[in-house]
C-alpha cells in the first residue's frame, strides 16, 4: 500500500471519528426537552432594526400631507425641529410628544449586538498583544541579561504576574490603578490583558533565546560585534523562528482571557452572548454561536501565524 493511499485512510479515518462525535452529540440532545430556535439568532448578528429618532423637546408632531417630511414644534416658544434620514413614521399629525419620545425609525442594515461585542473582543485583543510584546521583550531581554538588577527586577514581574490570577489582576488594575490613574474601563482592560500575557511571553522570549547555540554569540563577537548588536542581529532573528508557535498559543490564549472584561462594564462578545441569552432565552443557540465567533477569531490567526513559520522556514 502506498504512502498516499495510507494518508488519506488515516484522514478518512479522523473524519469518520469526527462524523461519530457528531451524531453522538446531535443524539444527545434529541434527548433533552429543548426547543431549538436557530431562527433566532441572525437579528443578532445583523440587526434590521435602524435608529430610533427621538424628540429633542416637548412639542407637537407636524406631518406634511405627502408624509416626506417630519418636524416638531415646541409646547412653548417657536423653536421647530426637523428630522431627516427617517424610514417611518410613529406618529400622527398634531400629536403631543415629550422630550425622548420616539416619533420615527430609519431603516437600516448595521451590525448586531453579537458583532458588537465581537469588534470590542478583536480591538481589545489586538491592542493587549500589541504591548504584551513589547512588554514579553523587554522583560525576556531582562531575563537573560547579564546586569543583576535586570534579572531580579524581570524575573520578580513573571513570578508575581504568573502566580496571581488573571481575574484577581484585572479587579486590582479596573478598581484601584483606574481609579488613581482615572481610566477607561477599555484601558484598564488593555493594560490587565496586556500585563498579564507580558509575562508569559517574556519567559516564551527568554526560552527561544537560550535556544540559540552559543557558538552563535561567540562568532558574532569575534567579528567585532557588540552585545547589543549580537542581540539585535544574530540572536533575535534565529530566536525568532523558536518562539513564533508557542507565541502563537499565547496570543490565542490572550483572545480566549479577554471574555473576563466583561466584569468591566465592557460589552465584549461574552457579555454580548449573556445579553442574548436573557432577552431570547435560548442560551444553548447563543453560547454555540459566540464560540464559533471565538474559533473564528483564534483560526484566522492560527492560519496567519503557520504561513508566517513557512515563510521563516523557506529563508534558512
């Protein structure tokens, strides 16, 4: 039997233990007493509901008789107010509306509560990578310098981040270091998630560091290279190839870690996914669909970071 007919017995194999699962778990619950409704879940993801056109002060509604234009004046004084872009109108001619009431809707197509939050998520995440790198090479940096202080004052940062829960992290910078630095709940997220994978990505950096063979640092340096030149050229970018497939699991591990800034008041796609969940009670159709969300954003950067590694390994 030849190599390629063995590979895809070994693939159709994997795809009927797939299959298995699958009608184990759709077996499953045919058995408990729940109503799927499906349908319910594409208004939010896309919402068809438009903008609710508010009255701007106490006064009457006047309605031209072709119904194109709509506008209000005031209870009392003469200030008029007109309003444009509208879809429909909810009410009459010579009615008495109060300042907040809804008197029209604009039709549109816009992103749902569920791609909201899911946009927030994606925002948060990126940003914390951003500076959860830089922080996880500066300290991994400090981790393998050979200045005492740079040691002790790095390896004190991993130990204390690694050692205290991400959740216990996120309370202290959102309540006590927001509070004196008075910021949003956003940076305060931002900078929690971003301390927090700091740490882990400085030990990532340390370990693909030490990876590298010291013959390296030794031909470097007799060619006249200084340290932070041998660093810079020669350690790092071989460092580099080392550290990219478990920086890759961190950074998936940092998408999955920003669902705890929900306790932030910040309305991210875990958040989002509860709000559904009260107001359609159908929490099994929501939770499956925020976790396909959740796959989506982890397997496109899977996808990117594996075509990264060719391209790194198509240069040795």
């Amino acid at each position: 039997m030849s190599n390629t007919t063995t590979r895809w017995l070994w693939h159709a194999l994997a795809v009927a233990l797939l299959a298995a699962l699958g009608t184990g778990l759709y077996i499953a619950s045919k058995r408990i007493d729940y109503t799927w409704r499906w349908e319910r879940i594409p208004q939010y993801l896309i919402s068809t509901e438009g903008e609710d056109l508010k009255a701007p002060f106490d006064g009457f509604i006047v309605v031209s008789e072709d119904g194109k234009q709509l506008s209000m004046t005031a209870m009392r004084g003469s200030e008029t107010h007109d309003f444009t872009g509208f879809s429909r109108i909810l009410s009459n001619n010579g009615d008495l509306v109060f300042e907040g009431d809804v008197v029209a809707k604009t039709d549109q197509v816009g992103p749902g509560p569920l791609l909201v939050g899911l946009w927030l998520t994606l925002k948060i995440s990126a940003l914390s990578l951003v500076f959860a790198l830089l922080l996880g090479l500066v300290f991994g940096l400090g981790r393998v310098s050979k200045n005492p202080a740079a040691r002790d004052l790095a390896a004190f940062y991993v130990e204390v981040i690694r050692g205290t829960p991400l959740l216990v992290q996120i309370f202290i910078v959102y309540f006590f270091i927001g509070t004196v630095l008075q910021l949003s709940a956003f940076a305060a997220g931002v900078v929690a998630l971003a301390v927090f994978t700091g740490a882990y990505v400085a030990e990532i950096v340390r370990a693909g560091i030490e990876a590298v063979p010291k013959r390296q640092t030794e031909a470097a340096q007799s060619v006249g290279l200084s340290g932070a030149q041998t660093m810079m050229y020669v350690i790092l970018p071989q460092a580099t190839r080392r550290i990219l497939p478990p920086l890759a699991g961190q950074s998936i591990n940092l998408i999955k870690d920003s669902s705890l800034v929900s306790v932030m008041a910040l309305t991210d796609l875990t958040k989002a996914g509860r709000e559904v969940v009260s107001s359609t009670f159908s929490p099994f159709e929501v939770w499956f669909t925020v976790a396909l969300m959740y796959l989506l954003l982890t397997g496109v950067l899977s996808v990117a970071v594996r075509r990264l590694e060719k391209r790194y390994a198509s240069q040795d």
